[in-house]
C-alpha cells in the first residue's frame, strides 16, 4: 500500500521537567489515499493528539507526520476538522457558516457566485437548505453536526478529521448523520477521494464506517496496539451487519483488545500477581 498519509514514529510529550508526561510513543501509521481509518481507545490514549497533530495544531516532539509526501507543520486548508461540540460561529447564519469557511478557503481563487453555489450545494447535502437563515442556537444538536460536516467537505478537504463527532448524539439521529456522512464520502470520492481519520469510543460505529480499525493502547506513552481489517464489502446494511460473522468477530475481538487494556483489568491482574 501507498501511504498518502503517514505518521512517522510519531511521539508527542507535554509538560517539562519532572511535569512531563510522553502521551504518544513512536505510533507510525500507513493510510492510503481514500482510506476511513477510525482511531478507538480508553480515554487518555493519545487518540484526539493523534488527530491534532496530524491537523497541524499541535507539534509533534519527535517523528513527523507526512501528507503526500509533504510535512505537516502548520493548520492547513488540505485538511478540515469536525468536533464533537458543534464549533460554529453563533453570530453567523447557517448559510454564512458555511460560506464563511468556502470563503476563507478559496479567497480570490473564486468567484463570489461559485462560492455562493457551493454552499448551497453542501447545505442541500445535508438537508439543510431550508434552514439557511437560521441561526446555530435555533439549531437541534443534529442540525448543529450537519451544518459542521457540510461546512467541512465544502471547503474540498483532502483529510477530513473527526473527533469523536457523533458522541453527544442520540441513536437515530447518529444513525442519519452515518448514512449522510457516507453518502458525501461516496459522492466527493468519485471526483478526489477523501482521507478520513475519525476518533470515536462506539465499536459499532467504527466498524459500519472505516475499512481500518486503530486500537490504542493506554496512555501515558501510548502507541498502536493493533490494526484491524474491516473487510465488509459497501455500502453496508445496518441491520444485516449486526448478524454478519465477520462483523461478529471484528467486534469480539475489539472488545477482548479493549477489555485487555482497561486500566481497571491490569490493576486487578497486578494485585492478584
């Protein structure tokens, strides 16, 4: 495989002195050009310092990250980030949150009516075009996650990063953003296909969306532990992935990896030791 995004024994401290704590220890990782990786983990395992290291808002302390055989070293507008708390600008319109991040992106590059049609045109992705003149607090949390994923691919991001985006979510409405989100991974990948790198905590989440599985181990000083092949043929069913073997032993595993590593588990096994 092609790495069109590599992390390089990639390692991340912070603090100085006898405060420093090493998060990430040397964690190198192969993506391909139009792969959905999904980074899971016990909280504290370095998963959204992978994710901001690899956006340019953090810098790593040793080991680098390349995209296209280019280091990352600062934000850039070749990569696009969604949080789990809905960061839209409260002031703006839905449509002017999303033409905001079109303009900021294209700039002079673009005539004012192309950025113009291309906010309409992710907003109606994300059905959201009827609600173009209404502010974020007039928002559902739902509505809130659409117009962020919409202003996301709009700006035409080669690495689109998810923190854990759908974590506050109720289940149906997870469930919808899944299949949206799908559907516009689908439709920008017939044109350039995208990266994605999601951080997520839900097995079954991660296993319905990526092709690959990163399990962390526990932090401080955490690295990849295993990767996991999600080798389900898409687009996938929901219903019948759940009775799927392979489904099935993905998940066991995950859960036998995850069980493992749990803090509690390995204090446990010591005392017994």
């Amino acid at each position: 495989m092609t790495a069109y995004l590599k992390l390089d024994r990639l390692s991340k401290a912070f603090g100085k002195g006898a405060k420093r704590s090493l998060a990430l220890n040397e964690v190198s990782l192969d993506i391909a050009k139009g792969e959905f990786i999904a980074l899971i983990g016990h909280s504290g395992c370095g998963k959204s310092t992978v994710l901001n290291l690899v956006a340019g808002l953090e810098t790593a302390t040793s080991g680098e990250v390349l995209l296209d055989g280019r280091k990352v070293t600062a934000p850039g507008a070749d990569r696009a980030m969604v949080f789990q708390n809905y960061s839209l600008l409260p002031w703006l319109t839905v449509k002017d949150n999303v033409f905001q991040a079109v303009d900021a992106v294209f700039g002079a590059l673009r005539p004012k009516y192309w950025k113009q049609e291309a906010t309409e045109y992710y907003l109606r992705m994300v059905n959201l075009w009827d609600h173009r003149d209404k502010y974020p607090s007039a928002l559902s949390g739902g509505m809130r996650q659409r117009v962020s994923i919409a202003r996301a691919f709009a700006v035409q991001p080669r690495v689109l990063l998810l923190d854990e985006p759908f974590g506050a979510l109720d289940a149906l409405t997870k469930g919808s953003l899944h299949e949206e989100l799908l559907r516009m991974w689908s439709d920008e990948g017939k044109r350039t296909p995208q990266t994605i790198l999601m951080v997520t905590h839900d097995l079954d989440e991660a296993l319905y969306l990526s092709d690959r599985i990163v399990v962390m181990s526990n932090g401080p000083a955490a690295t990849i532990r295993e990767v996991l092949e999600v080798p389900i043929p898409r687009p996938r069913d929901k219903r019948r992935l759940m009775h799927d073997p392979v489904y099935l032993a993905i998940k066991e595993r995950l859960l036998e990896l995850l069980e493992e590593g749990h803090p509690t588990s390995a204090s446990t096994s010591e005392a017994a030791a």
